[in-house]
C-alpha cells in the first residue's frame, strides 16, 4: 500500500497566471479593508488612546514637573486602599444583586410570546430614557429621612421614627443597580432566546425533572450571557460617580470621587492621573482573567 499523498493547497494546483490573480485580488482585498478602516481606527486614536497617554503621563510627573514615582507611591496611604477597597465592594455587590433580580426577570421574558416580550423589554429600558442625574434625584426623595419609604411606613406603624435609608452605602448600590440592571437584563435576554425549549422538554422527556433539566441544560447555555452582563456591570460600576456622591452623602468614597476631589480641591493631576492608571489596569486585569477562566472570546459569539 503506497503512503498517501499529502494534498496541495487551492493555490499551488492553480496555472501560474491564476495564482496570481488571486494574489492580486487579496491583496486589493487587504488594501480596501485598510482604507475602509483607517478612518475608524484613526478617530479611536485621536479620541481613546491620545488622551489615555497623555493623562496617564501627567502621573509620572510630580508638582514641580521632575520625573518621578511619587504619586503612585502615595496611593499606599490608607485614605486610597480604602477607595480602592469601596469601589471594588460595591462594584461585586451592585453585579451580585443584578445577577439575583435580572437573571429571574429575563428567564421570565424570554418565556413570553414574542410580541409580550418586545413590549415588556421596553419597559426595560425606559430607565436609559432619563438621565442618570435624574433618576439618583429621585432614589434621594424616596429613601430620605422625610421621603415617600419613611412617611409610608410611620403612616402604617412599622417604624417608630425614620431609618437611615440615604447617605450610605446601601442607598448608593440600590441607586447603582437600578441603572446598571438593563446592562445585564440586555445580553441575558438576547441568550436566553435563542435557546431551544424543545431540549428542556426532551430533557424532561426523558426522566428529568423540570428542576434538573432547567440547572443542566438551560443554565448552562445562557452562561455566555451571563457573564457578558457581569463584565459590564461590574466594569461600568467600578467608574460610577454620580450616584455614590448624592445618595452616598460623602459617606461614600469611591475611585472616580477621589479623583474628582484630587483634582478640584488639590488641583493634582499627576495624582489624579495616577489613581485613573491604577483603575483602568484594575479593569483590564479583570477582563483578562475573565478571558482566561472563560474565554470572553465565546461570550459574544453564538
């Protein structure tokens, strides 16, 4: 028995002239998705990467100008490893309770006709019609000592006298998750959908509780959009800073707000600069090892 052959490639059985036709036709192919483009990655550089340089180099840099490490030498200090300790327990508590309100919310739509569903995922997103400033105003009216909670409840004789609902950390992560819930409730659903319920039935069919069928074939599927709504959220929330500067009082003190306080009290940019750097490797850290424990490449791809 003689050894196979190995087989050519599509190229190499082509006539000489064919060849490179089709060399000259990829490389006009390569030559036209540049041009197409280079207009695209040109504004991403002017509008991203310039200022992320330029205001991650103004942290290298102390007050009198002279090259140094001082400003990430300072953020040892207390005062900022309990920023960076807020911002990351709020961040995992805010993702925690969206996982817990929007995963029932969008098993419960994407089992809705299609038309139910349509008209339901708008209310979903009636949130995104209101500005963000807007909607902490109104958490602040209803969770203040005289808001609508408090009157409600000393009207029916629950409480005594008024809790501290506002100017904490609990009032800035309800503030937070009612704005960030849409960004997990949008690929959970759109995951959830374009699961098959016939495997759930024929699972049940054969000898499956609807419990175990729904934990073993249904979950597992929609974890791509699962996690594709966690790393939104919890790298959106890891920025906020709105809503814990209202609802938190000055309580609350989260990276993007001392950042802000850097820069308006003490007017230091290569600090401020400093603590920016030290967030955004924090989330490109988390987004690695998201992609090494999952593969984020598979999270947005079906």
């Amino acid at each position: 028995m003689t050894a196979p052959v190995p087989s050519e490639s599509a190229d190499t059985r082509l006539p000489g002239s064919n060849a490179a036709a089709l060399a000259a036709v990829r490389r006009d192919e390569r030559v036209l998705f540049l041009g197409l483009t280079a207009p695209a990655a040109l504004l991403i550089l002017v509008l991203v990467f310039l200022p992320v340089f330029w205001l991650s180099s103004l942290s290298l840099f102390d007050r009198a100008g002279d090259l140094s490490l001082e400003n990430y030498r300072r953020l040892g200090g207390d005062l900022y490893v309990d920023a960076f300790v807020v911002t990351v327990q709020i961040s995992a508590g805010v993702t925690a309770l969206c996982v817990l309100l929007g995963y029932p919310l969008s098993y419960w739509l994407s089992r809705r006709p299609t038309r139910t569903a349509n008209l339901l995922m708008i209310c979903v997103l009636l949130p995104f019609w209101t500005a963000v400033l807007v909607r902490t105003y109104a958490w602040l009216v209803l969770l203040q000592r005289n808001g609508l909670i408090n009157s409600t409840l000393l009207k029916l004789g629950v409480i005594d006298q008024p809790i501290q609902l506002a100017f904490n950390m609990t009032a800035s992560m309800i503030g937070m998750v009612h704005i960030m819930l849409p960004f997990l409730v949008l690929p959970l659903y759109a995951a959830m959908k374009s699961i098959d319920p016939d495997l759930v039935r024929a699972a049940i069919g054969l000898g499956s509780s609807p419990t175990g069928a729904f934990w073993r074939i249904f979950v597992p599927m929609s974890l791509p959009g699962l996690f594709a709504g966690v790393v939104l959220v919890f790298i959106l929330s890891l920025g906020f800073y709105v809503t814990p500067a209202l609802l938190g009082g000055g309580r609350v003190q989260m990276i993007a707000q001392r950042i802000e306080s850097t820069i308006t009290i003490f007017s230091n940019w290569g600090a401020a600069s400093a603590l920016g750097v030290v967030l955004l490797v924090l989330a490109l850290t988390l987004v690695g090892v998201l992609h090494r424990v999952f593969g984020l490449d598979r999270l947005f791809v079906r």
